[in-house]
C-alpha cells in the first residue's frame, strides 16, 4: 500500500495547487468545491482481539475557491479515515474516524458528494477492500449515510443493532467502486428540511 504524502489541511493556498491535486469537484450556489486526499501518519488503534496497531491515515478534505482572494482556497471540511488491516484475512478496512463540514456549507449535498469520492478512491487506489462508518455520529451524518443507502441499494448496508443515531455502523465493500464517481455535477440551493 502506498500513499502519497502532502501537507494536510492547508487553510488558504494557491487554487491552480489544489486543482491539480483534486480527485472531485463539484459546484454548489456557483461555487467551485474541490475533493482532495492526503496520507497523514498514523493512528494507534486496536483491533477486534484488544491488539495495538499503527494504522495509516487518510484523509480527504473540502476546499472552495476564496471568493476574498482571487488565487485562493478556503478549507470547509473533511474526512479521516484510519486503514486497518486484518491479519488473519489480510484486508484492509478503512473506519471513519472524524468527519465534518463547515456549517454555513451543510445541507447542500457536500456530505454525500464527501462520502462517495472517499469511498471511490479508496477502492480505485486499492487502499481498503471494506469501507465501514464511525459507531457514533451527528444527525446529519446519519442522514447522510440514510441517503447514501437509498441510493444505493445493496451496496451500502447497516451492520450490527439500531440504537437511534448510534449502536451501528454503515459498511460498504469493494474491491470495485461501487457508487457512482461524484463528477462536476450543478447542486442548487435548496432549504433544510425542518423537522
């Protein structure tokens, strides 16, 4: 397995940079938002059997152009992964551990845009043959994945008992991608369904 390393996080750099580096863009209120991947270390985890293991680290972040200066991104958000691998199977799963989105940037479809290029390039770069959720997670990243599972139907599945928002996970397997690569696609503004 091989990552290629870069500063992760940067908070404002040069545009034609993070063009380059991007594996999605998408568009949002004519917006440019730009899907990068970075490796970042490791993590220490343990494993099913209370094990300790270094894990790699993965991380794909959300950048817009800086609408204040010209050549400029602004970083909105992002997701870690932690990849770690089963000795007895020798695969690779690769666990959300930490995910967000700037809150002015929220309900407008970037959480699944997220999800679904990780996932992507995760199985297309040969990184995780199993891609599973964080166990605890906000109410919109449960939507999130309630959306990414409707939309994929057999694909995206939860594991383990339903307890409101927590006691589950959502997993997804590869090796191939198995949803659809999020392209340049046009998102209109829309209001936040109110409960």
């Amino acid at each position: 397995m091989s990552l290629k390393t870069e500063t992760p996080m940067l908070t404002h750099t040069d545009l034609q940079r993070i063009r380059d580096m991007a594996i999605g863009q998408t568009v949002v209120d004519g917006t440019d938002i730009y899907l990068v991947k970075f490796a970042f270390g490791t993590m220490t985890t343990r494993d099913e059997d209370q094990s300790v293991t270094d894990s790699p680290l993965v991380m794909y972040e959300l950048y817009i152009r800086d609408p204040l200066r010209e050549a400029s991104v602004e970083h909105i958000g992002g997701v870690q992964f932690a990849l770690m691998h089963d000795r007895e199977t020798h695969s690779t799963t690769a666990r959300i551990f930490n995910a967000t989105i700037d809150r002015e940037w929220r309900g407008r479809g970037l959480g699944k845009f997220l999800y679904k290029g990780a996932i992507n390039d995760l199985f297309e770069a040969g990184l995780a043959e199993c891609v599973q959720s964080d166990l605890i997670r906000s109410v919109d990243a449960e939507r999130v994945w309630q959306s990414i599972c409707r939309t994929s139907p057999g694909k995206v599945y939860p594991r383990g008992m339903r307890m409101g928002s927590r006691g589950h996970i959502y997993e997804t397997r590869g090796p191939a991608p198995i949803l659809r690569r999020p392209g340049p696609v046009r998102v209109r503004g829309h209001a936040r369904r109110r409960r």
